[in-house]
C-alpha cells in the first residue's frame, strides 16, 4: 500500500510511523532495519525545510535529488547506498 493512496499529503509523523511498520526489503535486494528506516527519514526530510507535512510531489523532488547524488557518488559502494535508498523510496510512495 502506498502512503500517498488517499491522501496528497502526510504529516511528518504518520510518515515517521510508516516508515517504522513498512516492511524492511527493499525491492532488487537488501534490508533496512527500523534504526535505519527512522534514520533515512531524517537526513533526508529534514525538519528545516520539510515542516509538518510531507507531499507525494516532495518525495519526487527527493528521489530525483538521490538520482543526482548517485550520478555524483564517486565509489560503486556509494551509487549502491543512494540507489538502495531511492528504490525504498520509490516503494513505500508508490511512485
């Protein structure tokens, strides 16, 4: 189920909480444990610039901001870690 199915946006904490019960596959491979999972959704939606709610259309400019960052990485073990992150995202969104 996507988060962003009923709604155009989400509040910080009911993203916070799904992020929490989602499961931890990441699609193509790997795991996130819960630590990890709460983790992301801190260095990525930082409280500064993404206030109380988080929209569907945010996430988009997140995921495309990590495909810039992928591109940028210099080492393969990066481009993996910023590519595991955007499929999660790109699962848990539904995008």
């Amino acid at each position: 189920m996507s988060l962003f199915e009923k709604k155009q946006q989400i509040s910080r904490s009911e993203f916070r909480e799904s992020l929490r019960k989602s499961s931890s596959s990441v699609p193509g491979g790997g795991i996130y444990s819960k630590e990890d999972r709460v983790k992301i959704e801190k260095e990525l939606f930082p409280e500064n610039r993404y206030r109380g709610y988080i929209s569907k259309k945010e996430l988009g400019k997140c995921i495309q901001g990590l495909g810039h960052e992928k591109y940028l990485a210099k080492t393969e073990k990066e481009k993996i870690r910023v590519d595991r992150q955007i499929r999660y995202l790109k699962k848990i969104g539904g995008i």
